[in-house]
C-alpha cells in the first residue's frame, strides 16, 4: 500500500536510507521534436571519444523535462537538478575533463574565427553556437548554486522566476536541436574553411584528426576538397596510413578509401609526389601486404603519370607481382595499354619490356583448368586490350632480341602448365600440349588475325608475336650464320619437347635453311621411322617447311627421301586394317604435292602407279582448319524461272520421284552447307510460285496430297503458301474458288479418320533445314480454315454457307486429332522444352503457347471462329443463338480434354460462347473448372485461360462466375503448380477486380468479393490491383470509349479506396505500388490531396515506392502547391534511397527535379528551416551524392 508522501516509513533499508514515501511517477514521454534529438545526440555520442557512463545522453535530457515537472517541484533543489541534467548532456564537451580540442569547441573557435583571414560568413553558424556557450554557461551557474557565475549576473540568478528557468530549458533544447539539426552543414563549413588554410600546424593538425573523426562523411568530404598542395602534410602526418593496411578480405574490394579517391585526383598536378607514396615500401601493394583496392587505385593513377614517373614505377608492378595479385579482378587491361602507349612515345623501351613481363605473368597450374578449350594462361581475359604483343612487335634491334626472349619464356611456362609427360611409348614428343595451337599455321600466322573467343586466342596471339620477332631478329642477320644460329639456340632450340614447339622450330629453321641443313633433314626424315606419323604431319608446318626448303638438299638426298615418302606411304596403305583406313595415300600425295617440282618424270610415274594423285594448287592447312559461317539458305534443283515454266502436273510429278527429299540429299557436297539442296528450297519454289497462278494452284489442290507417296513436306509447303498469300492481303479473295481447296481438306481428314498420321516429327538429316511431318501439316490446315474464317468489315473470302458443313466437318476432325497430348506437357516426354537465360533448367512452355503450337490448339481458335460465323443465321431475338451439334462438339472435346493447352482454350473463349447461351455455359462451368482434387492442374490451366481473356460485366456480375472469382481468392497462391504462366494467376485476377472496381458500377468497397479480395493476405495480388490501376488509369492512356461510372464517380472511387487502404492496408510492398497513381500532369488527382496521400503512404511504406518516374515528374509542381507534405515526402523518398537496403539503392538523380522542388521550398521562408535540415541529414548518407543539395542553402 502507498504511503503519503511526507509521511517517514517505519522500516529503514539495510544502507540507512529513510524513504519518504513509494509513490512512483510515470517516465516521461517526450514530443516528436525532442524525441529526433534525442537520436541525433545518441547517434553522436555513440562514435564520440569520451562518454556518459551508464546512461545515454538522452536520458540526461529526459531527467531535466522530468525533474521540472509540477510534481516534483516540491523538493526545493529541483531547478538546480534539472540545470545539471542538462547541463550533462554537454558536459564531455564542455567541462573539466574534457579533451582542449573537442567538437563543440572546435565548432566555436571557427565560429568565431577571430584570428583568421578566412572568416565564416554564415551568421546562423555563429549565432547558434555562441547560443550554446551561453546557455552551458548559464546552467552550469544554476548547478553550482550560482558559486562561481559565468552565465548570469549576481541580481539574474537571484531573481530567476520558474517561468524563467522553464524558458532557459526550452532555449537550451532549441539552440541543441539547431547545432545537432545543422550538425553535418557546420562540419562541412568548417571542413571547407581548413581544406583553405595554408598555414599547416600542431593545432590543425589536431583540429582535422577531430573533425575527421566524427563521421565517414566528413572524412570523406575533406579529401574531396584537399587540393594537391596538401599531399606532404597529410603523407607526413600519418593522414593517409589507411593505404599501408592490409585488406581484412582481400577477395573482394569497392572503392570506400577517400585517401586513394584524393591521390587519384591529384596525381595529375603532383605525380613526382604520388609516384613517391605508391613507391614506399609500407603501402599495402604486394604479396606480404596486399590491398586490392590499393593496387587497382595504383593502376589507374599509373596509367596516367608521365613516362618519367612510370619508369620507376614498372619495376614494382613486375616484382610485387600486382597482376597475379590482382588475378581474380583483372579482365580488360585498359589501364595497362595507356602505360604502354605513353613509354613508346616516350621511347622507354627497357620500360616496356619490364611492364609486358609483368603483363604476360602466367597463372600456376594449380589456378587454372589447363585442359579446358577456352584455357586462358594469362591474368587478363583478352590481352589485345592492353596491346602488349603489338608494341613488342615493334621493337628494333637488341630490344627486339629481348622481347623475342621474353616471349619464348612466357609460352615455355604455359607449355609448362598445360602440357604434360607422354605416358605412351608410341609418343614422339615427351611433353604432350593438349590441344596447344592445332589450329594455326606459322608460316601465315599474323598478329590480330582473329576476333577473340576464349581465353586461348592469347596463347595465339602470342605464338604469332615470336613468329614476327623471329623474323625480325634472326631474319635479320641473313650475313652472318654464326649470328642466326646464336639465336636460334640461345631463345629456340631448347624449348619443350611437344608437337607445338617442334612445328615452330621448323618455322624457324626455314627463315634460313641452308644454315640449318642438318637440322632440317634430321625433322624431315624423322618420318620414316614412325609407325603413328600423325603427330609429325599434324598441321601445316611440316609440309610448309619441306616445300620452302627442300631446295637446300642435295640432288642424292632428294632422291632418297622422294623414294622413301612413296615406299613408306604404300606401305601403310597396303597394311592398312581396313578399308575406312583410307588416308594414307592422301597424306604422302600432299607431300608430293608441295615438292612436285623437284620430282623427275620418273618419280612422278612410280607414284601414280601406286595410287598417289598430285595436286599442283594443294595448300596445306592447320590441324583444325578454318571456319566458316554464314546463313544456311536452302536451294531446289532448278531456278525459280524453270520452275515458273513447269506445269503443276509436271511439278507433282517431280516432287513423287526426283525430287524426293531423300534424293535430293545425296546430291549435296561438303561444300553446300549454306547452300543445302533439299526439299525445303523445293517448297520455297513453290511458294513463290503459287501467288503467280493461284487460281490453278487452288483447282488442282488435289495434285499436293496423296498419302504414302507425296511428301508430306511438299503438302505443307502448298497450304502454307496459299495461307501466307491471303493473310498478306496480296490477293483479292472475291475472286478464287475456294471449293477444291476444301475437297483437299476433306481429303486429308478422310486419311486421318481411316488411319491416324504418325504425329511424330521428322528426324533431321545433314543438308536437311526442316521438313514438315504430318502435325504441321495438319497445323497448316487449321491455319488454312483461320484465314478463310477470318472477318473483315463483315466479309471473308469464303462463302461460308456454301462450305459450312464441311468446314465443320473438317474442323471436328482437327478438334479430334492427338496433338497435344498429356506426355506432351511432362518435362520427360515433351516435345518442346524452353529456358529462359536467368533459369537453371529447362521447363515446359505455358499452355496457351503450347496450345497455338498444336493442331488441336489451333483447330479451337478456328472452332471459335466458325461458331462466330455460324451465329450470323440467328436472329437477334433468338435464344440460344449456337446450333445444336456445334454445342454437341464442344461438349464431347470438353469431356475427354485432358491437356493443360486445350483446357486454357476452353477459359479463355468462354465470352464467345456465354452470351449465345447461358444456361449452357453454366451447366458446363464445373467441367471447365473442375473441383476434383486430382484435376487442380486442369482447372488452373481454364481459370488462367479466363484470367486471359478481356472482362464483361455479364459475365463477372454473374453469381457462377462470382462464385469462380471467390474460389480463386481463396486458392492459396503457395498452392498454385510450379510452372510457366501464360498470365500470372494473381496479376490476372488483380487486373479483373481492379477493372471492375474502375468500371462497374455495382462493384464498390462494400461488394463482398472485394472485402474478400483484400481480406485475404497476398502482397502479389494486392500489389497488382494497386499497380494496375496507376498504369491504366491514371499514369496511362485510359482507352474505354464508355462505362456506367462517369470520369468524376472513377476519381471518387480511387480516392475513398487510397484512403481505405491507407487505413486498412499494412503491407509496405503493396502500398508502394500508389507510385503508378502519381502523375500531375494527368490532373486525374488533386495536386494538395496527391501529396497528402504520398506522404501518408511514404510513412507506412519508410519511404519505399515504386515507379519513382511519376514522383521526380511531380514533385516540383508538388512542392509549389503542397510545400508541408512535400518536404516531408523529399525527406521518406530520399533517405530511404541512399539506404543500402534500399532495393534501388544507387539511383539517386538529383540534378533536375529534385534539386529544383528543394529550391522551390527554401524559397518559401517558412520552409527554410526544414530544407536545411533535410540537407543536414542528406549529407552523411549515399557517399557525397547529395553534396550538391549545399547550393541550394549556401
């Protein structure tokens, strides 16, 4: 029980203390004012050197609002406890103990700025901070019992009334909100105003150690305002040791180092000095003490200083191996290409050499997959961008002998790596380069011969530069063989012992022959003594190199070996183990070929008698020879003017026999793989042909179809050019008769009715492009009936009563046909499988794509057609308005439909049925969407085909279909099957309800099934409904010519639903989606209402919105007409934007609207305050991108 205060208790505590009563008073709940100072003070203190111990700043600035409460002025020391509580809030900056050089200090002494020729011009900044000495001053006076006064005067202090005191409070928070609210302007001031000092001392020293500390903003903003008359001091006073730390995880980096952003700006004016620091030995920059934003800032600074200063700058990158360092990052090599270009001009060649062989750096064996077909050696995806091989091209004399030995180096290290020790015995080489350069030729390989397409063409492009530094240098000694041979075995003849080094080796022996004679005939000879010669001849080189020097050899010795090749070869083709073995002949003829002219008459006898065939024009080519590409167009056996000529008597005939598509293959060559010809080039004849004579195409359509004998390719061909003509509307239609055209449907479907078409599709053979199989002709058939069908201006180009039964013959057999089946739409059995790039695996299509790709899909849409048509004989009063057996056939499809595309087609068209009559549809609605467990797959696939469809009022009012609406609400989405959607389910039935609810009359707030629809928790639904409203109505084209709401009724609607779902609404996604209801420049919302409903919405949804187009195009109108809202609204938006959570982080954009809303509002004087604020705030956030915003306030 509570005692009376006053009233001493009986009890004492175990201390002695005497309680006067246990009445506790409730905490106290500060405004939303105090409430934002409170954080910022915290915020502060918590990265502040010294600190309040046990409590927070902010709970001092609670105890002073506390202890003046009415209550508690009954304890006569209470004003003093209040001033001392807040008097604490600044005491770790203000008193005894306090560090000479704190903040709030620091802020005064520029404030004041007395002794400084660079003044602050910003009275605001002057006037709060001498505000704030005052009134610590004058609370410290009130918790020292006025014993030592500072603040007041004697008579002040004596005669302070409460409501005094109370004032003094409220001026101390007041003057404390303004230093903290503009806290981030003041450093950014006082920043500027040191970053111009230039007089360097111990006090400035310590000055920017304490402003650089309170925040990274800060720290970030100085080094952006540093010129680079700066660099010694800082470099000196330790200002930029953040670039001599090691990376915590140096597998990854961002630019977040102002040190390096400065050094990167200044290296321009001070590279002597910035050379220096990237030179010293403690900068995090190689292996011991790696920083991989330290090396990739170094790089770029480096391929912008002057060759005098890259000079000295090479050697570290070559030796504190920055590119192997840096191996995980690098791709391009840009920057490397700049350091080269600027040492060629400056004629820095030993330079050069240094940088490329830090450039040509080989990944170990352990780091690469050296057996991969795009196996890149190098640290760099494709060094043609750095232009290291051109420029060592072009090196002269002794550098050129140096380049050409730094190249042999490199490719003897990737040899290294990618090659491995022969284990078989029959192995000529011991090293074993798997796949090394097989298809290039060295006797004409060129630098920047080919378009780069793995990370081998590298190893090309290096193989080519020692090709052309060979030439160079060996080849230019062409007086001295003592020379040649001295760098033929300093840089070649030691290299490894594999197929690619030995056909280089005979590249190089050719630039002179005759002084390397020997060595020539012993790789030449080493042939006959093989049993597997493949190895020796693989390539071009080994031919390329007899025929260049076979001259040099004796008259005896070209005897022998001329003798040899033709024994040898013979001898293979003889013992040869079977007849596919049939190549040994046409080797030994092509080595006869190059040397063809050193053959007498009787060598050339003696061979050709053995079965060897000379080529004078013979050319030998690289292991994997050259490609080629282009377009494959498929070609007929005689041109489209033969054809023109031929009778389509004489056509049908060919088509049965010569020109058969099986025939037409084994006329093809190797040659012809972009000119195939096949019996697809033969229908491109005919379908260029039929616009020419339509009329007798259509009367002798019989002649494209005979079953088991006509190709099925050629009747395709046939409908699909007659198809392709109508649907072009290159004909006049009025004037053909169509009635041998249906003879051949009816034909077609008599076959199939008597035997089914084999549905499979065709096996693809080389030179075929494709060839119909009997589905596609049945596809084109229904194509066929579409264009016939199809209405214009009340018009098709068939008389429909005419072939009105027969139509509906032929298309109740197509409706019958099996194509899709159930196996078609399993992932296992199906005949087409699609991936998107982002998807892991493939899937099947949706289903109405399947179902246009399928002859029964296809067979609906002409069913629908045809029931359009038909309908035109009832009368207007008439009901129903469909006949009696078109209903009987769609009846009997519907009761055995079992795929998920046919089912789509039977929601989707349901308006074209429901209004000819209703009672039918409703009787068939639990067969369209059934509620069978084991048919969920089914009824998904009609009710996305619905979704799919266009709303009607009829039919959405509908009390079945109502009920089918209110099924889908409460079909858990989490439920739906994992597969592709034509029309995504929820978006589908959030675009119905939000129709609806634009345009019907009827469906408002209170109509049930829109209470449902926003009852049920489903951010994709709601969302949906929310977006597409702003998209359709009021961000975009609103294109209904009529509706029962009136436009003001619409707008009336949508704002009681924003305002409904401010209230009822509490999922942020879903609210953010109010982004597409944004647009001034429609007028469909009030420009005050707008922003007082963004600005409602932006507080629930932290700021987050979607579509942020319509927002940056209203928020200048905004801000002239709402400047309240908004502020805050610039406030939520923008703060929410520079988080890094924030899923658009990174776009900020503020060079045009919103820079000019926020000068429109500091141009408004009540709202001044309020944008300095925001820009206070705005300034710490997004790494400097609202710097700019200071403009507005400066």
């Amino acid at each position: 029980m509570n005692q009376k205060v006053g009233k001493k208790s009986k009890s004492r505590s175990s201390t002695g203390l005497v309680s006067y009563g246990s009445l506790l008073l409730s905490p106290v709940v500060p405004g939303p004012e105090v409430e934002d100072l409170c954080d910022k003070i915290d915020l502060f203190y918590s990265k502040y050197p010294k600190q309040h111990k046990r409590q927070k700043a902010s709970d001092l600035i609670k105890g002073a609002f506390y202890a003046i409460r009415p209550e508690c002025r009954s304890n006569p020391d209470w004003m003093s406890q209040a001033a001392n509580s807040a008097r604490d809030v600044l005491y770790p900056l203000f008193g005894k103990g306090a560090n000479s050089n704190n903040l709030i200090k620091l802020f005064k002494k520029y404030a004041e700025n007395k002794n400084d020729r660079l003044k602050i011009t910003n009275k605001e900044f002057i006037r709060t901070f001498d505000g704030l000495d005052r009134t610590y001053k004058k609370l410290s006076d009130l918790t020292h019992h006025g014993t030592e006064l500072k603040g007041f005067s004697e008579k002040q202090f004596i005669n302070l009334s409460e409501k005094s005191f109370e004032n003094l409070l409220n001026d101390f928070i007041s003057v404390l909100s303004k230093a903290f609210a503009f806290q981030q302007i003041y450093i950014h001031t006082i920043i500027d105003l040191i970053s111009k000092k230039k007089r360097r001392t111990e006090a400035l020293r310590n000055d920017l150690r304490l402003i650089l500390g309170v925040n990274f903003d800060a720290y970030q903003y100085f080094f952006a305002q540093a010129n680079d008359q700066w660099i010694d001091w800082l470099w000196e006073n330790g200002f930029l040791d953040s670039i001599k730390q090691k990376s915590a995880d140096s597998t990854k980096y961002g630019y977040r180092t102002p040190e390096l952003d400065y050094l990167v700006r200044v290296a321009g004016k001070t590279p002597i000095k910035v050379t220096k620091i990237i030179l010293d030995k403690d900068v995090a920059a190689s292996p011991a003490k790696f920083n991989p934003e330290v090396i990739d800032r170094f790089v770029y600074i480096c391929s912008e200083l002057p060759a005098k200063q890259l000079t000295h700058v090479v050697k570290k990158i070559r030796d504190k191996k920055w590119v192997s360092l840096m191996g995980a990052f690098n791709h391009w090599g840009f920057e490397y290409e700049k350091m080269i270009i600027r040492l060629a001009d400056a004629k820095d060649y030993d330079s050069i050499l240094i940088l490329a062989e830090a450039i040509l750096s080989v990944r170990p064996k352990s780091d690469a997959d050296a057996h991969s077909i795009s196996y890149n050696p190098f640290y760099f995806n494709d060094l043609s961008y750095t232009k290291v091989f051109e420029h060592l091209s072009k090196l002269e004399g002794d550098h050129a002998v140096l380049a050409l030995g730094l190249a042999t180096k490199v490719i003897t290290e990737i040899i290294s790596v990618t090659g491995e020790l022969a284990k078989e015995p029959e192995k000529i080489f011991s090293v074993y380069d798997r796949f090394l350069l097989l298809d290039i030729d060295f006797f004409t390989l060129k630098l920047g011969q080919s378009d780069h397409l793995s990370g081998r063409d590298n190893i090309k492009e290096l193989a080519a530069l020692i090709k052309e530094l060979s030439e160079k240098t060996i080849g230019s000694y062409n007086t001295d063989p003592s020379k040649v041979r001295s760098l033929y075995e300093k840089y070649f003849k030691d290299l490894p012992d594999s197929r690619s080094m030995w056909r280089l080796k005979l590249f190089v022996l050719t630039i002179y022959p005759e002084y390397f004679k020997d060595e020539l005939k012993k790789h030449f000879w080493k042939l006959f003594g093989l049993d597997n010669y493949s190895e020796i001849l693989s390539g071009a080189e080994y031919e390329r190199a007899l025929q260049k020097s076979f001259t040099v050899f004796t008259e005896e010795e070209k005897r022998d070996y001329i003798k040899r090749v033709i024994e040898y070869f013979k001898r293979k083709d003889e013992t040869k183990k079977n007849e596919k073995e049939n190549w040994h002949l046409r080797h030994g003829s092509e080595i006869l070929s190059v040397i063809l002219d050193h053959l007498t008459e009787n060598e050339k006898e003696e061979a050709k008698k053995a079965g060897f065939i000379f080529d004078p024009a013979y050319e030998p080519e690289p292991s994997i020879g050259r490609m080629r590409g282009g377009t494959v167009v498929p070609r007929g056996p005689i041109t489209e003017v033969e054809f023109n000529n031929l009778s389509l008597e004489n056509i049908a005939i060919k088509m049965r026999s010569e020109w058969r598509p099986e025939g037409l293959l084994k006329q093809n060559t190797g040659d012809d793989f972009l000119r195939p010809l096949n019996a697809e080039g033969v229908g491109d004849l005919l379908r260029k042909d039929i616009p020419k004579r339509l009329q007798e195409y259509v009367d002798k359509a019989i002649l494209f179809f005979e079953r088991d004998v006509l190709d099925q390719h050629y009747t395709y061909s046939y409908l699909r050019g007659i198809q392709e003509l109508i649907r072009t509307d290159k004909i006049n239609t009025d004037q053909i008769n169509w009635d041998k055209l249906i003879d051949l449907f009816i034909s077609i479907k008599d076959s199939g009715e008597a035997e089914s078409f084999d549905p499979a599709n065709r096996e693809r053979h080389s030179f075929d492009a494709w060839l119909a199989g009997w589905n596609a002709v049945n596809s084109a058939m229904t194509d066929m009936i579409q264009e016939l069908l199809r209405d214009v201006n009340g018009h098709t180009p068939i008389d429909f009563p005419k072939h009105r039964d027969n139509l509906f013959g032929v298309i109740s057999y197509l409706l019958n046909y099996p194509d899709p089946t159930s196996e078609d739409e399993k992932l296992e059995t199906a005949k087409i499988k699609v991936k998107d790039p982002e998807d892991a695996e493939y899937s099947m299509s949706d289903p109405f794509t399947s179902a246009i790709n399928t002859v029964r899909g296809r067979a609906f849409q002409a069913f629908e057609m045809f029931v359009f048509q038909d309908g035109k004989k009832f009368a207007k009063e008439d009901n129903p308005k469909i006949s009696a057996e078109v209903k009987n056939l769609y009846e009997s499809v519907l009761t055995k439909e079992n795929t998920l595309a046919l089912m789509f087609m039977f929601g989707h068209y349901i308006p074209s049925f429901y209004y000819r009559d209703v009672n039918w549809v409703h009787s068939l609605v639990p067969q369209i969407f059934p509620l069978e467990d084991d048919k969920k797959d089914l009824y998904l696939a009609a009710w996305e085909g619905y979704l799919s469809s266009n709303l009607y009022g009829e039919i959405f009012s509908d009390s079945a279909f109502i009920e089918l609406y209110s099924r889908a609400i409460a079909f858990p989405s989490d439920k739906y099957t994992k597969r592709r959607y034509f029309r995504k389910l929820d978006e589908g039935l959030a675009t119905h309800i939000a129709l609806a609810f634009l345009y019907f009359d009827t469906f408002g707030l209170d109509h049930e099934l829109f209470k449902n629809f926003w009852k049920v928790k489903n951010t994709e639904r709601h969302s949906g409904f929310i977006s597409f409203i702003g998209r359709h109505y009021i961000s975009g084209e609103d294109k209904r010519s009529s509706t029962a709401l009136t436009q003001e009724q619409i707008v009336t609607r949508l704002k009681e639903f924003w305002d409904w779902e401010l209230e009822n609404c509490n999922d942020p996604k879903a609210l953010a989606e109010f982004g597409y209801w944004i647009s001034v420049e429609k007028k469909v919302l009030d420009n005050a209402w707008l922003a007082e409903h963004i600005l409602k919405t932006l507080e629930k949804t932290k700021g987050d919105i979607e579509w942020e187009y319509g927002l940056m195009k209203s928020v200048v109108t905004l801000a002239k007409e709402a400047p309240e809202d908004t502020s805050q609204i610039l406030r939520l938006y923008l703060t929410n934007m520079a988080s890094p959570t924030n899923r658009s982080h990174g776009w900020i954009y503020l060079e045009s609207e919103v820079f000019e809303a926020l000068k429109v509002l500091y141009s408004i004087q009540s709202m001044r305050e309020r944008v300095r604020n925001l820009v206070n705030d705005l300034l710490p956030l997004a790494s400097g991108r609202f710097w700019k915003l200071k403009e507005i306030i400066n």
